[in-house]
C-alpha cells in the first residue's frame, strides 16, 4: 500500500526531545534564528489515475478474485488510505469520494437482509463496480503495452540527413511498330498530294541529312512530322526519311516520343556537337543522289 511509505513529520519522542536526525545524530535544539514556514512538509505518495486504479491495486495485491470481492474488507482498507490523505491534507478529488460513497453502499445493500422473493430477482450488487473494475484492467493493461514500444524524443530521437537526389529523366523507348507506324501516315498524305508540273531533279540523301541537322542546330527538337513536306511528293518524303535513319544510324540524332501516342520528337544527340563537325560527317555523297520528279 502506497500509505507504508508516509514521510513523518515529527521525529521520534525519547527520554531526550528529539526533533531531527542529521548524518546519523540526534538535534535536540532548533537554532534560535530558524523559521518554519506553515505546512511546509511535503509527502510524496505512489499517484494513482484514480479511484479505479487504487482499487484494482488493493483488489491485485492481495490476490482477490475481481469477481468476487469482499466488500466489507476492500471498503474499510480503501476509506482508511482515504482518511491517511485527509489526515496530511491532500486535496482529493471528487471522483475518489463518490468511489468510496459507492462502495459504501454496495457493502449495506450486501449486509442488510432482503426478502426471500426479492433475492432472486435483484443482481448483484458487485456486478456494476465488477464491469468498471474489469473494464478499467484491460484499459490499463493497452496502455502499459503501447508504453512498452519505443517512443520518438524517450527511447530514441530521429535523425535527418539532406539528400540531394538527381532524378535524370528517362524518356520512354520509341518502337519500330510507332515509328511505322508515323512513317506510313507521312506517306500516305504525300502520295494523296497532286502535282501540276512535274520537274526532273536530283535529291541528296547526305543535303538531307545536312539540312536536318542544321534545323535541328537551329530548334534543337523537332517533331516528326514537322521534318516532312508531303506537297513537294512521295520521292522528297522518302529520301528525307531515309536521311533521318542514316542520322540515327550514325548516332546524330536521337529519336524519341515523350508520351504514349503521342508526338515523336527528334534531338541531336550530342547536345556538344557543333554544326560544322556534323557537316563534315555528313559531307555529300553522289553515291546517295536519287532523281525524281517532285511537285512545285
């Protein structure tokens, strides 16, 4: 019982007025100088939550079964650690007196005798302060176990380390099938495009090339479709792709399509190159000239 430990205020009567015990021996006399203020000791007392949790302490630590408590001992064992508080003023709160006016009138209702017809009829009168007591238990039981887990700022403190991560973006893979598939709509439109006059001349792969990669020196992206003139005919359109794939081939450009369905774009790949080293790789060929009649 938290009431063992009481701390006494007046030291212990002996032949000899004894008031205190410094290192051992005995003071008899208070020095004439020394003021005492009123209520100046404090006792210290194990704290409980409340009422319930004094009980359950009485009811656990003499091994008494909850469902079956014997109210005469319990109550007088609960109002003396009462009295013992009220006795160094402590200012209890209300809650511990209605416990022990409760607990008063559980142990009349069980002392007093009742009628035969009405024994059988009315509960327990335990069974209420049974449910809390039980109630209360398993409450303080959680709150011990969520206690035990490490706690942020007590058992332990978090640590920050900035980072500075670099995410380099990755731009999705084009496929054949797309690049197909962007190809043969760009034919399709130039072979629907009608000519009026029809002119022989001869178009370059490598002047292809080389205009491809100054527009693209120039924009630095360009979309795909933007790179083809279907007006000017089918011949113009295929040797200007075929241009466009000799770059990839030679690692010039890169060819790539930033949403799914969507635009494919083209970028040098080097973003270093300069334009005349690009030129110079792509010098012109007679080799590559292909003759066809194009549409003015």
């Amino acid at each position: 019982m938290p009431s063992e430990h009481l701390i006494s205020s007046a030291a212990a009567t002996s032949s000899e007025h004894t008031v205190a015990w410094v290192f051992g021996q005995p003071v008899t006399d208070l020095p004439q100088d020394l003021f005492i203020p009123p209520d100046a000791l404090k006792v210290v007392l194990s704290s409980f939550q409340g009422p319930l949790d004094l009980l359950l302490y009485l009811i656990r630590k003499q091994n008494i079964d909850v469902l079956d408590i014997p109210m005469v001992k319990i109550t007088e064992q609960y109002l003396h650690y009462i009295a013992q508080m009220e006795a160094y003023q402590f200012d209890l709160a209300a809650e511990y007196l209605l416990m022990a006016a409760m607990l008063i009138e559980i142990k009349s209702r069980l002392l007093l005798p009742r009628p035969e017809e009405v024994e059988d009829e009315e509960a327990d009168p335990r069974a209420e302060l049974v449910r809390r007591l039980l109630a209360y238990e398993q409450m303080k039981l959680a709150a011990q176990g969520l206690d035990a887990l490490p706690r942020a700022g007590r058992d332990f403190a978090w640590a920050y380390l900035p980072l500075e991560i670099a995410v380099e973006a990755k731009l999705p893979e084009v496929y054949v099938a797309d690049l197909t598939q962007a190809w043969l709509g760009i034919l399709s439109r130039a072979k629907h495009t009608r000519s009026h006059e029809v002119i022989q001349e001869t178009i370059s792969v490598r002047a292809q090339m080389t205009a491809v990669l100054r527009r693209l020196n120039e924009s630095g992206i360009c979309k795909f479709s933007d790179l083809f003139k279907p007006e000017q005919g089918a011949a113009y359109v295929v040797v200007n792709f075929i241009a466009l794939l000799e770059l990839a081939k030679e690692g010039l450009v890169r060819i790539v399509q930033p949403d799914s369905y969507g635009e494919i774009e083209i970028s040098l790949k080097q973003e270093n190159l300069e334009r005349s080293e690009a030129e110079e790789r792509v010098s012109d060929d007679p080799s590559d000239d292909f003759e066809s009649g194009t549409a003015s």
